[in-house]
C-alpha cells in the first residue's frame, strides 16, 4: 500500500470578497513560514470502509509517522489515510483512499477557509484496472467553490498512468472524488474537532424537515424537467410559530434562479406543521440539488 505522507505549507486567509478560483489558489498554494503552522495530525479507518460518506467509518488517530509505516506493511493495512495540518488561514486536509483489492486509488487534497467550508478540492484518481485493455487511467479534477459552496470552476484532465500523455478519448469508469463540504462533514470530524454544544430544539426541527424533503424533491424534479441541468443552493428561512405553522418565508439566496422551483417549494414549505411550541422559532435551511452527482440533501 502507498501510504500517505505530505508536507503542507502555510495557508493565509480566503478573503471572502475576493473569493475567486485565483484568490483560492494564492491561498491554498501559497508558501509561507512555519510561525502559526500546527504540528500534522494522522487519521487512519480501522474498519474496512472504501470513500466513507461524511462522519463515517472507525477512525484511530496515530502518533508517529512509524506507526503509520506499520499499519501500511501489516497484514490489513487501512483503506483510508488522512494528514491534517491547521493553520491561521485554514485547514489542509490530504486523504488516501483506495479499495481492498487495489485495483484503483485515490489522492484527494482538500483546502477548507478558516470558517469551515470547503474553498478546493484536488483529486487524483489512477485506475489501474484499465490497464488489462489498454492503458492505466490517471484522471485528475480540481474544483473550487465559493463560501457558500456553490462550484465557481472544475478542471478534469485524463492521461496515461504511465506517461502522462492526454488521452483524448479515455474508456474507464471514473470514481467521484469524495465530497466533504465542511471541515465537520470530514469522516473523522468528531475526532479532529471539539464538540458542538447541543441544541436539542433545532436537532428535532432539522429531523423534521428531513422527513419532508421528498415534497420539496418533487419540486425540485419538476423544474428540472423545463431546465435540464439545473443545480446549486438554495437556502430557505422561515419562522415557526407557537402553534406550529409556518410564517414569514423568505429565500435567503437562490443559486438556481428558477421561479418553478423556488414558487412551488415555498408553497410546499408554508403548508407545513410543526408541534405546538412555547415561542416562535426561526429556521434557515439550505437545500442542495444536483451539485457534484448529489440528489438533494441538507447541507451540514
């Protein structure tokens, strides 16, 4: 197993008002001294998982670079690597992924802001498999997001895993590189971060509006069928009140600029019913549809 080892450099602050693919770059890339750099972290998964899904998996924090050099050369060496280094700008995250059998392997570096969300993510994919009909595949993606983690650019070249020749029309079957879209949405999240303070109202409210995302779905499937590919976030904000219903809606942002979708959701929103409560409560969710192979969901 090729085992994961890099050094990762400074990394200043993503100003936000200038959060375009070159600031991201100047930002991730960018060498600077040691003062403020955090000694790295190793992460590896201990139970087998291949491209564990955010807050996946058993994960074992080590020590040494020898005792990951260990695990390596054991008898079930880990599926999944992870180095973490924190800096005064933001987190560097390289991960190592690959299946049990070898046949593929991934190489993913995420760069996420000081805040938490996601500002790159490069992947590296070589299928080694393609080889036995013709060349091995090494396919290599970068995509940059901006803060609220709409894609700003994706870049995709495939080549020869031996040369590094293009290939102009490469037959494999890609993998997608693993989307993490937070720091806390990292597999090993609970490990790496301090513990959110728990807030048991908004846990219930957020279950509830999980149970009733079919319908918003359906909304969302609908307006697709007049604008193929449509995709983005949109988040919601609205308030629940004593008595349950649902007041004051407002579409915070809308990625999607579709009046389909945003008419027929808000519709679908206002016609809910919560639990009576003691006061009224404010709510704001974002809804993700069709980002990066996703079908809709809540983002963390």
């Amino acid at each position: 197993m090729v085992h994961l080892l890099l050094l990762l450099m400074l990394v200043p602050a993503i100003p936000a008002k200038t959060d375009g693919v070159g600031a991201i770059d100047a930002a991730c890339e960018a060498p600077g001294g040691r003062v403020g750099v955090r000694r790295a972290r190793i992460f590896v998964e201990v139970s087998g998982a291949v491209l564990p899904r955010p807050r996946q998996g058993q994960w074992r924090e080590i020590d040494t670079e020898a005792e990951l050099h260990a695990l390596a050369a054991g008898e079930r060496p880990p599926n999944t690597e992870a180095i973490v280094r924190g800096t005064r700008g933001g987190t560097l995250v390289s991960m190592y992924f690959q299946d049990a059998s070898a046949n593929w392997a991934h190489v993913v570096d995420y760069c996420f802001r000081a805040e938490g969300p996601l500002a790159r993510l490069r992947g590296t994919f070589n299928s080694f498999t393609a080889a036995e009909r013709g060349p091995g595949i090494r396919r290599r993606r970068t995509i940059y997001f901006d803060a609220q983690g709409a894609v700003l650019r994706a870049q995709t070249r495939v080549s020869d895993i031996d040369t590094d020749r293009p290939l102009n029309e490469p037959r494999f079957t890609d993998e997608d590189d693993p989307l993490y879209p937070s720091v806390r949405a990292l597999p090993f999240a609970a490990d790496l971060l301090p513990p959110v303070a728990a807030d048991a109202d908004s846990d219930r409210l957020a279950t509830m509006v999980r149970e009733r995302l079919p319908a918003v779905k359906g909304c969302y499937q609908r307006a697709l069928k007049h604008a193929p590919g449509l995709a983005g976030k949109a988040v919601g904000r609205w308030t629940v009140e004593a008595a349950g219903s649902v007041s004051a809606f407002s579409w915070q942002t809308d990625e999607m600029k579709s009046a389909a979708f945003t008419d027929c959701a808000q519709k679908v929103i206002e016609s809910w019913r919560f639990p009576a409560r003691d006061e009224p409560k404010v709510v704001t969710f974002p809804f993700v549809f069709g980002v990066l192979g996703a079908d809709i969901s809540l983002a963390p």
